[in-house]
C-alpha cells in the first residue's frame, strides 16, 4: 500500500513538470526503445518497483525482446545492446550512482556517449536519466507497490 497514493494531486504543478519533461522526451531523436532500456535500468537500481515494471512492460509494448528486458541488468555481459545503448546505459549508471565517484560521471563514459550522440541527443539523455530518478525518489519514498499503475488503468 502506498503511503500517499494521491501525492499527485497534492503535488500537481510538480507532476505536470514531470509529465512535460516526458513529453519532451517523447519528441527527441533519441530511439525510444533507448529511453525505455535507460528507464529501466536507473529504476533497477534505484529499487524502484513500480517503474521497473512499468518501463518492463512499456518496453515490451514498444517491440523489445524479453532477453533484452532480462539481462539489461548485466548489458556489460550480454551482446545484444548496440554500442550506441551501451553508451547510453553506461551515462545512466554513472549519473544515477554520481555519488561513487568522487568526479561525479568519469571523463570516458562522458565521451563514449559523446562518441554516439550528439549535443541535443545528449541534452535529452541527460533529462530522461535526471526524470527517471526523479519518478524513482517519488515512488521509493511513498511506496508504491510494482504494478499499481496498471492495476489503476
């Protein structure tokens, strides 16, 4: 059971910026698919049920295959992520874990993205990785249950 279930009533104008973050999201040249693998992973590490699930499944209804959805955990260890992902997936982990790393995202992970997208594409990296952590502190703090969105709709 969550905490505050109506915490985005309580907190419109926050939840609307959230959602405007998103929509801009929707409208980058980063794939989508991209979004959703960064999505998932910063929410994995973050422990955060409800947005593992729900970018599990997004990503899913978006055309990814299950290997993928169950080894993005360990992209190191699996080939089926291109360079261009992989790049992604490393700034996530670097910006979402900023706080092991007394140099914040380490030089080579910044350039290896940098390599792979451009200054806009990695303007919007940077928001999506930002937001997913935002939704992740929301849901972690108040507790919301894995699955409860879909439950909802």
């Amino acid at each position: 059971m969550s905490r505050m279930p109506d915490i985005y009533a309580l907190a419109t104008p926050g939840y609307q910026g959230l959602l405007d973050v998103e929509t801009f999201l929707g409208g980058t040249e980063v794939p989508k698919r991209t979004l959703e693998l960064v999505k998932l992973r910063v929410s994995q590490i973050n422990g955060c049920g409800l947005c593992v699930d729900m970018h599990s499944h997004d990503a899913k209804r978006g055309g990814e295959t299950d290997e993928r959805l169950w080894s993005v955990a360990a992209w190191r260890e699996a080939s089926w992520y291109t360079d261009e992902e992989r790049a992604a997936l490393a700034l996530a982990e670097a910006a979402t874990r900023i706080a092991d790393n007394g140099a914040g995202v380490p030089d080579e992970v910044w350039d290896q993205a940098a390599d792979h997208y451009g200054e806009k594409e990695l303007a919007a990296l940077i928001m999506a990785i930002a937001t997913i952590n935002a939704w992740n502190r929301i849901h972690v703090t108040i507790r919301t249950p894995a699955g409860a969105l879909r439950k909802a709709s």
